[in-house]
C-alpha cells in the first residue's frame, strides 16, 4: 500500500517511518482478514490512525518463519558482523530521532521532550548491545579427569516472543530486541496495541540496518488469544514480557508447557524515603523525576513516599511549590511539560485512588480533579498527605501523577513499612549519612535502587526485580545473558 495513505497528523522528515501495517516473513502487509484496530491519541481522545490487527494462524506463520531465519541467521553471521548490524541501527534511530520522537509522543501522549529523551536512551541500548555481541565469552574447565578438557560455548536460544509495554514504546522494544540480535536469535515482537507505530518504525530501520527480514517479525494484534501463541508454541524458546505481574504470571505458566526461558518485567510498589539528614532540595527534585516523569506512568515509579515527620512538612512544600509550574497538554506542543494519561481507564484509576485515600483521611494539598480545560486524559498532578497502609495506593500501584505521602520516625520503622508489599522492583531513599546509605541499601528488598537520586536506569546497569517484579535481568552486562544458553563440551585427548 502506497505510504501516503497511512500518515500522521503531522509533518516528519521521513515519512516512510510511519506504517500501519505488520512485517511477516519478509513482508510489510495487513492482515488477510483486513481486520483493523483504532489507535488512540491520548491528549485528544481521539483515533490517531488504524493499526493492522492479525490473528492466531498469522503469529504461528511468523513464529515458522522466525525458526527458519535464525538458522540461517546464527550460522552465516559472525558476532563481528551482528555488532555491525546493531551499530548501523544505532545511527539510524539518532538520525531519526525527531521522527520517532514524534510519532511516539502522540500515540503515547508523553511530552515532545521526554520523548526525544526515550528514543535516545533506546538507542543507548542498541550501541551497549553492539559492543556486547563481539564480547561473549566462554571458559576452559580444568577437568578431573586425565587428559580432558572442559570447554564451555554460548549459544542462542532460538526464536524469541517479546511483548511490550505501551509506556516506554521505543525504549522496551530495544532494551529487549537489541541482546536477541547481538545473541544470534530471531524475534517476533507483538507490540503494545496502544502504542504500535513506534515499534513499527524501529523494526524498518533495523531492516534499513541490514538485519535479515527473516529473522525480525512486528505483529500488532488485538486478539489476546494469538499473542498467546508466543507463550505455547513449541518453537518460541523464550519470552519476555514486561506489564502487569497477573499477566506475567499467566504467560509464565504458558510458557512452562514447554519449558521456554522467560524474562519479566512486571508491577512495582516503589518506595521512596526521605531521611532527616536528607539534602532535602535533592529529594524534592529525585521526587520529580521519580513520580511525575511520564506523569506517573512508569514501572519504577515512586508509589510511596516516606518522610521523616522531623521535615515532612519542608518536603511537602517544597514539592508543591515545584509542581506548580508544571503545564499540562498535548505533548508536541510547545511549553508542555507533563501529557495526558494514556486511556480513560488509566484516569478512572487515579480518581479512584484520591477519593479512597480522602475518604480514610488523607488530606489533599494540591491537585485532586481532572483538569476543566482538557479534552483528553488528564489528571492533575496530586499530592496528598496523612497516607497510611489501609489506603488502595499503599499497595496498588496508581501509575499517574499521584505523589502519597506517608509519615515515619525511625530508619527501623520506615524499613518495614518500605519492604511490606509482594513487590521488590524500584526504591529510593535520600540521606548524607554514609553509613546510613550502606545499611540501608542492603535492608531494602528491591532489585534495583536510587540513592540520592531519582534516576536509576542505563544500559549498563541491570534491570529488574525481585518477589512479585520479576525474573530476569535487562542491559548491563548480564542482558546478553538471558537470550544464550551455556553448552559444556568435554574432549578426552
């Protein structure tokens, strides 16, 4: 179909990049039902664009087609030649950066600048993974026995399901598809139904990077039945999920049918702590980077915050007076600093989450209500204290712009409270006493923290949870990792 009847709403250098069609075994096409979905604009309410929505038999088509490619794919490339291939992406994505970061930001609703923001930290993932392919080592084993050796290789593990969230739509697609690529796999990517058009972009430019067309499929789909087909079929070695802990539980007892590999990336119930001898300025400004980003809608999202009763109120005031500032609308236009939610669900829950926090005592300093003036999904930026544990957002994540702030007054009191919850994704805490910092760090149970610091995630630094969060680790370099599996090889002389 002729690209001109697919475009955004608005002008992009490249227009190729916007597409609404899937790629299936080396082709971009619509599915042969011709079924669509309507994509959402969330600052608006209005459809954006339709996306193609396939079905079951297309995905097990793909999933073929994925096998076939990666055993070609493996053995005719060198890890020298798939750090090529990643490094020509790289350059691909910052080159169309303004594009992408366009057509993310009004399919997701984020600002034009934290969407410039993800599309660079995506690419940081593709240039980590490209020097990782060319550095994956094996060991030589000294055996026990006479006049043999123990060699250990690293082999990939074949056909790989990925299903991304629609909150980070660039970010999460490379952060998973770049170690597949480097590792030697093949991928088929069901991406968020949301969110599809960013996904769709990076795939042509990974196909523009001379990735083969057999070993990458993009299959947007609205049928939960057929992307369940990359947590059953046999041939799918290994899924990796990231979004809500009820869906990731399901897909990994799917996935145990044939006992594939998995990697999840579910909820969160971060805790956030601010100490008495916190630099209290730098807590406030952890505090909005850590909850307001994306307004709210992050998986390592501040959900709680503790402060010491010694400068509750400092901190409170002070958070305020920043919050304040903030400018809510559609995230391309100029002078927005905070977007819309991303569906009318996502703001029922919010409102949900305030009026159940009044109702049992909390008292609201700012915010509280949807904006007058807004057409779309907007929420006011929110701030409530007097919190405590009986309320809904004590212990279900809110993902919004809802700062809950919960009193404490010892580190023993404040431990306990932060680590009661089935959730171990994220945590912070702010204070100047070392001491303090290290025994704290190692008493939170969370697989990743900020310490004086609201801004936790990098390529090089492992992503991922404990409990109910997760199994697996993202980036870093243990990434590569989770898509090999490790062959011994024992040789007698």
């Amino acid at each position: 179909m002729n690209n001109s009847l697919h475009q955004l709403p608005v002008q992009i250098a490249n227009p190729t990049l916007f597409d609404s069609r899937g790629f299936i075994a080396g082709k971009w096409r619509y599915a042969a039902s011709e079924k669509k979905f309507p994509v959402t604009e969330p600052s608006s309410g209005q459809v954006l664009a339709h996306c193609a929505d396939f079905s079951q038999e297309e995905f097990v088509e793909a999933i073929e087609e994925a096998d076939h490619g990666f055993r070609k794919y493996f053995h005719q490339t060198t890890a020298k030649q798939r750090s090529s291939f990643l490094r020509k992406w790289n350059d691909l994505i910052l080159e169309n950066l303004d594009d992408l970061a366009k057509i993310l930001s009004l399919e997701n609703g984020k600002t034009l600048l934290e969407a410039k923001g993800e599309v660079a930290y995506a690419a940081s993932f593709v240039s980590w993974f490209a020097e990782e392919a060319v550095r994956s080592y094996g060991d030589v084993i000294p055996s026990s026995y006479q006049n043999t050796t123990a060699l250990t290789f690293k082999e990939p593990v074949g056909v790989c399901g990925i299903i991304t969230p629609w909150n980070f739509p660039a970010a999460m697609i490379t952060r998973k598809i770049a170690p597949v690529f480097a590792a030697g796999c093949s991928v088929v990517i069901k991406p968020p139904s949301e969110t599809p058009f960013t996904a769709i972009a990076l795939v042509k430019l990974a196909l523009e990077a001379g990735f083969p067309p057999d070993i990458v499929h993009v299959v947007p789909t609205k049928d939960r039945n057929a992307s369940l087909e990359l947590a059953t079929h046999p041939k799918v070695k290994k899924i990796s999920f990231t979004g809500s802990t009820n869906v990731g539980k399901m897909l990994t007892k799917l996935a145990a049918g044939t006992m594939k590999r998995v990697s999840m990336e579910l909820g969160g119930n971060a805790p956030f702590i601010v100490f008495d001898d916190a630099d209290i300025e730098k807590a406030v400004e952890g505090a909005l980077i850590c909850k307001f980003r994306s307004s709210g809608q992050t998986c390592v999202c501040a959900n709680r915050l503790y402060v010491h009763q010694d400068v509750l109120e400092d901190f409170t005031q002070r958070l305020i007076c920043r919050v304040q500032s903030f400018k809510l609308g559609r995230g391309i236009d100029e002078g927005i600093t905070h977007g819309p939610l991303v569906n009318a669900a996502a703001v029922e829950k919010v409102k949900s989450h305030v009026a159940d926090a009044i109702e049992k005592g909390g008292q609201l300093r700012y915010g509280g209500a949807v904006p007058a003036d807004t057409s779309g999904y907007f929420y006011q930026p929110t701030i409530i204290t007097n919190a405590h544990k009986d309320m809904l957002l004590a212990t279900d994540e809110t993902f919004g712009p809802l700062a809950a702030i919960f009193a404490f007054s010892s580190e023993e009191e404040v431990i306990e409270m932060a680590n009661d919850t089935e959730f171990g994704l994220a945590g912070y805490f702010f204070s100047e006493n070392i001491n303090r910092v290290l025994r704290v760090a190692q008493r939170l149970e969370c697989g990743m923290l900020g310490v004086n610091t609201g801004l936790i995630s990098a390529a090089e630094t492992p992503f991922g949870g404990v409990k109910e969060s997760g199994i697996g680790r993202e980036g870093s370099k243990y990434g590569l990792g989770e898509y090999q599996n490790i062959k011994a090889v024992t040789i007698r002389g």
